[in-house]
C-alpha cells in the first residue's frame, strides 16, 4: 500500500534524527503547514530540537538531515529536495505530480475520502445533551448536540465503534419542581399568583402540559402521576427538536433506572469498603483530595439523600463494564468540578479504571444576538432561547455550522443575521456555494462526470490550482488530528480555507475552456472539490445543496 506522503516523510526524517542522536528513542518528526506559502507545504523544527543534543549548531543539524534523507525522498517519488533555511528549518515541497494525483484518489474515494482505520478499533461512548426534561431544548443544549453529533462522527469516520448516547436527568429536586409547577397549573394558578412554586417554571409549555394532562383525564392532585406525564411530554418533545436538528441517538439513558436497580446504592457500598469515606455531621464523605481535589466532597447528606456527582460515579462504571474504554461527556463549562469528583469516585473503587476516565469536552455560553440586540427570552420557554428559535429563525444547516465553528470553550456569539445573510462573512453560505457552484458548472458543461477519476491531470499547473489541490490532500490529516483531539471546529475551519481558495480559483480561471485535456483536468480538480466540501459538511451535520 503507498503510504500518505506526509506520514512517510515524517518516518524517514524520525528514523535519520533517531539515527544522528541515538539517546533520542522516543523521537518523532512531526511536519506542519507553514503559515506562508513560499515556505513550503510542510516544515519542521526537528533540526532545531536535536542541536543540543548532538552539540551542533541547529543549521549544521539540518543540513546533515537533509543529505542524509536526500535518496529516501527521492525515493519516494512524492517530493522535492528538502530545504534548508533561516536558522536551521526544514521545508518540505510536494512534487507537481502528488499534489495532482489527490484529484484522482478522491474521486476514486468518493464520500470514503478522509476516512481511515483505526487499528484497534475503540470501543467509544459520546455522552451528549443530557438535558433535564424540565423544558423546551435551550441553544446551549444545541451547541451540546452539535458538538457531540459531530465528534462522534469523526471518531466514527477514524474507525472506531461509536455509540451516541442521551443521559436524561429524570430524578432530583428539577423534576419535582416540574410536576409541581404543571400541578399548579392544572389547578388554575399562574406563576403571577399567591401559592405559585417558589422555584417553578413559568414558560408557556408548563401551560400546554397542564392542558394535555388535564385532557387525558389526569387528577390535578396525584403529583406522581403528572411527573410522570410531563417528563414523558418533554422527553417527546426534545426527542423532536434534536431529529428536526438531524441528530440521533443509539441509546436513551434514564438517571432513575440507576437508582431503581441498585447501581447508585451499590457504588456508595464500594465507595465505603474503600476505605475512602467517612462519617461528619451525619453525612457521608469522600476523601477526593486523595485524587487531587481541592477539598472533599459529600456522598450522602445528613438527609439520607445523594449529592448529584454519586449517580454519575455509578453511571460510568456501568460503561467499563460494558466494555467502554473511551467515554466522552460533552457538558456545559458549569460542570468543571465535576470532573474531578467524578474522576476521583471511580479511582476509589479500585476497579483498575484509568485515572483519566471519562473525557470531557466543556462548551461555553452562546449568546443570541438579533438586531443588534441580544435576544435572552423565549415566548414559549419563557427565559431562554430556544433550540427550535434558532432552527425557525435561520435553518438547521446554518445552526449546526455556526455552533461547530468555534472552539468548545470559547464563548460563542450566534448572530442571527449574520446567519441569515448571503454573503462571504456568512461561513455556511461560502461553503454551501462553493459546492452549489460546482455543481452549477457541471450543469453547464452537461459531460458525464464518472470517467473524470481517471483523467489526465498533467495540464493542473498554475497555481492556484496545485494550491487547491494541496488543500484537498490536507483532509485525512485534519481528520485525524480533529478526532484525537475532540475539536470539530478544524473542519469548520477547513471548509472554509478550501472554499476561500476554490472561489478564488474560478473567479481568475475559466473551467470550461476550448482545449479538451485543461478542461477535462480542471474539471477533475472541481469534481473533487465538491466532493471533500460534502465529505466534510456530512461530519458536521450540513447538507451540500446543489442550487442556492
């Protein structure tokens, strides 16, 4: 098999600078993009690196890789000569030839293209939106959902055994103030009266449940009975929402079963036995400062009841024992701490589970911008914005771009018109035009498009369009690197680069011209194109339209 001409570079410059400082066993090259074009398509600092060990200048370390590697490189028919340059940098150049075969091997590909695997196969859990089912899904629930869809699928697109899941909080105080709210309402009160629940919910929806409820011929005064339809009425009516946003789940995961089956009462039992514990004014601790909290935490109240972290230590051991080597919580930046304690819980046990597990990805505040103006309340919520606001007021496809396009822990400004436009500044629109305008092209030209995998490229030479075909070999590598990662927001990121040189391509070349071998190779390079712009909107969740 031809190894990925990055991959192989970086062997042979690892194995010539393990050779040069032998001390050095655990040595890897790692090549990167250069900020500037002119510096190459990938460089690296190795020489650097090694000139103190070897006690040479960082230049001198450089030239003896150069010649050392010089037959290798050229043995692998995929480069240019390495340069030297500046203190001692290495840069890497892409012979004309690899750069045009990406055409031909994503064709060849097709939706494939990017995708790799992972040996072994990891068996992967992405817990995600873990919304009480107390209310209409919020934005923060959406970026929630657009993250966790999107990083299971790149694990998915690395070859791992993914399962999607959705924890429901359906137990604790939350859940009570629900069905005593819906209580209320069903007895004719509104949040505006004496008697309302002091932590109540006041949206609209409390309202419409009350009705349904009364309707089905349920008692105003059997609170058991309307928790229970109204967590059922909200579990529905987010299970809507998140299939309106084109996200799925393989496994729906109620809080209450672990206290039903004796999970969370077991884990306490183990937790003692660990000899971790301790009684302090009739509650029940755990020394998590073992574990490198900053002081230790309640297990079990003086009341009897659980502190909310022991449900989720009892959570997770289900999932090592079910073979789960990987999980991935994707929770708002609110639940830091519980990193921790969690994490700590689990070492307690001395179940032989790694000191690391579960990983997080924490996502920070969106704020909904309209107008100018933020938009902090929802009709029908009553304090937020809702999921299925941003879904009516700009589309799903713009939602789950724009909520991916960030870091998981920067802030996030969603603007609503900026959503909206048709413009360069609007990310979705430049990205889903770049692939409609393919595809407009292809209409134009009306050939058939099948026989365009095996092409002759030799007439791809100007360039913008080797640029354009650089970035085009860049995908599997920014898959790879997004997954280990757990940052989607690269491929936001890609996707725009690889549009912004696309645009820039047709504006200066015309596609269609009268020589047959430039016009056929040049719609190649457009063929795939359109191709890695859908492989790479399909992992976010965005479509690739034809026609805007």
């Amino acid at each position: 098999m031809v190894r990925d001409p990055k991959t192989e570079l970086e062997r042979i410059l690892t194995e010539a600078g393990r050779h040069i400082a032998p001390q050095l066993a655990e040595l890897a090259v790692t090549l990167e993009k250069p900020r500037r074009p002119e510096h190459g398509d990938f460089s690296t600092t190795i020489a650097l690196q090694l000139a103190k060990s070897v006690g040479k200048a960082p230049r001198e370390v450089a030239e003896t890789l150069r010649a050392t590697t010089a037959r290798a490189v050229a043995g692998t028919g995929q480069w240019e000569p390495l340069e030297v340059v500046g203190p001692g940098f290495l840069n890497a150049r892409l012979a004309r030839h690899t750069k045009q075969s990406v055409v031909s091997r994503v064709l060849a590909e097709g939706a494939r293209y990017g995708r790799a695997a992972a040996t072994p196969a990891q068996k992967t859990m992405v817990e995600f939106v873990s919304a009480n089912p107390t209310g209409p899904l919020h934005v923060g629930h959406g970026r929630q959902a657009a993250l966790g869809d999107a990083i299971a699928a790149l694990l998915e697109a690395q070859g791992h055994e993914v399962t999607r899941e959705f924890y429901y909080n359906d137990s604790g105080a939350q859940i009570h103030n629900l069905a005593l709210s819906v209580q209320a309402r069903a007895q004719g009160r509104t949040p505006d009266d004496p008697g309302w629940p002091s932590d109540g919910y006041r949206g609209e929806y409390i309202e419409e449940i009350a009705r349904a409820y009364t309707a089905a011929g349920g008692h105003s005064d059997d609170l058991e009975a309307i928790r229970k339809f109204s967590v059922t009425a909200l579990r529905r009516e987010q299970d809507a929402d998140l299939q309106a946003f084109g996200v799925r789940f393989d496994v729906y995961y109620l809080e209450s079963s672990l206290y039903t089956d004796g999970r969370v009462e077991a884990a306490v039992r183990a937790l003692v036995a660990s000899g971790k514990t301790y009684e302090h004014e009739g509650a029940l601790w755990l020394r998590t400062t073992d574990y490198g909290d900053d002081k230790d935490r309640v297990v079990r109240k003086s009341d009897g009841s659980y502190t909310y972290f022991v449900p989720d230590v009892a959570y997770h051991v289900t999932k090592w024992e079910r073979g789960f080597r990987k999980v991935i919580n994707v929770q708002g930046t609110d639940h830091h701490s519980t990193i921790t304690r969690v994490r700590a819980g689990l070492q307690a046990l001395n179940l032989g589970i790694p000191s690391g597990y579960p990983d997080y990805v924490l996502h920070n505040l969106v704020k909904v911008m309209r107008g100018g103006v933020e938009v902090k309340i929802s009709k029908r919520a009553g304090s937020y914005v809702t999921l299925r606001d941003l879904i009516d007021w700009v589309g799903r496809d713009a939602v789950r771009f724009f909520l991916v396009s960030r870091r998981a822990e920067s802030e996030f400004v969603f603007d609503v018109d900026l959503a909206r436009s048709q413009s360069e500044e609007n990310p979705v629109y430049y990205v889903q035009y770049a692939h409609a305008r393919v595809c407009s092209v292809f209409s134009q030209w009306g050939g058939d498009a099948s026989g365009l995998a095996q092409a002759p490229l030799a007439s791809l030479t100007g360039d913008r369009e080797l640029a354009l075909a650089g970035r085009l070999a860049d995908l599997p590598d920014v898959l790879r690197s997004a997954a280990a990662e757990l940052a989607p927001h690269a491929i936001a990121f890609y996707l725009r680069d690889l549009a912004g040189e696309f645009h820039s391509y047709y504006n200066a070349e015309r596609i269609l011209v009268e020589d047959q071998a430039t016009r056929t190779a040049r719609l190649a390079l457009c063929a795939a194109v359109r191709q890695v712009i859908a492989n790479g909107l399909a992992l976010i969740g965005v479509s690739a339209p034809e026609r805007m």
